[in-house]
C-alpha cells in the first residue's frame, strides 16, 4: 500500500492546525489602542524627518506668490521629494485604528502636491495657490493623528 493517499489528508491537517495556531495567537496578543512607550519610540524616531519637511513647506507659498514657477517645481521634486517615503513611514508606527486615516490623508498630500506641480508648470497661480492650501490643510489633519505632533 502506497502512503501517497495519505499525504493529502496530512496537508489538510497540517492547514488545520496551522490556521487554529494563527487565529489563537491572534486573539492572545491584542491590539494596542493606545501608545505604548515602545510604539511611541517608533513615533518619534521618524517624527523629526517629517517636522523638518512641514516646516519648510511654506517656502512653497513664497515660490507661488513670486510666480516663480521654477522654483516651485524644484523644491516639489528636491527636498519634498522625500515627503512621500518620510510620511508613509511615520504613517506605519501609528495605531492601526488611526493607520487608513493617516495613509489616505498622506495620499491626499501627493496628490496636490502633483496638481501645484502640474499647475507651476502651466502658470496656474490660481490653482497653485488652492493646491498648496488643499496640501497644507491634508498635511496638518495628518499630523493631528500623530501623538508627537498634538
Ligand atoms: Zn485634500
């Protein structure tokens, strides 16, 4: 008698198990709803990265009023070139009940920085200075869900 019949059946059972181990492990290790010291730790190691990015952001503000497109898109793509990478990863260290929130403002910011790209390189001053708002107001609520910015 041939044991390969069996092997399925062992799989199954294997899956099985595995899957209790997984869902029962789940249930033991709880989610933290509030910050911990060690998930605070996390928070501030990549808090300064993205404080330093919200403080120069108004540098943006002076390139639109000035009309000076160039510089606008230079500084999109230079130091705020970081922002993306700088604010997912803080974005990660938040509490998983604020994490969709903070992640879907985040994207919100990209996406206006993308439309005062698109409007520095059209001369846009009107839509320029609505997107670098809409980008302001999106980066501020994301840093309300941040502990180390309140
Ligand atoms: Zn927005």
């Amino acid at each position: 008698m041939s044991m390969g019949r069996f092997r399925p059946l062992l799989g199954i059972v294997l899956a099985v198990m595995a899957t209790c181990l997984v869902a029962c492990g789940g249930s033991a290790a709880k989610i933290p709803t509030t910050y911990t010291p060690e998930i605070l730790q996390q928070v501030e190691l990549y808090s300064p990265a993205v404080a330093e990015l919200r403080d120069r952001f108004p540098e943006l503000q002076g390139y639109i009023q000035k009309q000076d497109w160039v510089d606008v898109q230079s500084f999109i793509h230079g130091p705020m070139g970081e922002l993306r990478a700088r604010v997912n990863r803080l974005a990660a260290t938040l509490l998983t009940k604020d994490k969709p929130q903070a992640q879907a403002l985040a994207k919100e910011l990209y996406v206006h920085l993308e439309r005062l790209d698109e409007a520095a390189a059209n001369g846009q001053q009107v839509i320029a200075g609505q997107e670098y708002r809409n980008a302001l107001d999106d980066f501020d609520s994301f840093l309300n869900l941040v502990p180390t910015f309140q």
